[in-house]
C-alpha cells in the first residue's frame, strides 16, 4: 500500500476536508479509474484549457476512499486543494 502523503508542509496532517495533490502518490488502477470517470487522461489537469473541477472532485474522493470507503464523490465537492 502506498504511503499516506495527504500531509501539509510542516509535516503534520492535513485536516480531512483538505486533498493534498500529488499525482505521484496515484497507483495505476487509481489513474484508471479516475480516466474512466471523467473521459480525459489524468495530466489534462495541467493543461492551461482544460477545466479542472471535476477531475479534482474525482482525484479528491479516490485518494480519500483509501481512508474511509464511504466516502462519496458529492463529499469530494466539498474539499480545500493544496498543490
């Protein structure tokens, strides 16, 4: 399993309505999943054109489903984002 990263910068971690991103932290059938849902590769999020909404709601509630398995796609809209 991989490490927990949803830390802040001075180490500690981050309050549970805070995603951390960091796409080096995604395994491959996280990746797949997250393409599957929204129809575009998971580094469009990077691209000056492309909205990112919606794949940060999806990349919000994959990487908080690891913790709690209840967690849904609607509590993802409610997340803070630190890049």
């Amino acid at each position: 399993m991989a490490p927990n990263r949803q830390m802040v910068k001075n180490g500690t971690k981050a309050p549970d309505d805070v995603l951390v991103l960091d796409i080096n932290d995604l395994r491959v059938s996280e990746i797949e999943e997250i393409e599957e849902i929204t129809g575009e590769p998971v580094d469009s999020i990077f691209a000056p054109d492309k909205m990112r909404g919606k794949m940060l709601r999806v990349i919000g509630y994959i990487v908080k489903k690891r913790e709690n398995p209840d967690y849904t796609m609607e509590m993802a809209g409610d997340l803070r984002v630190v890049l």
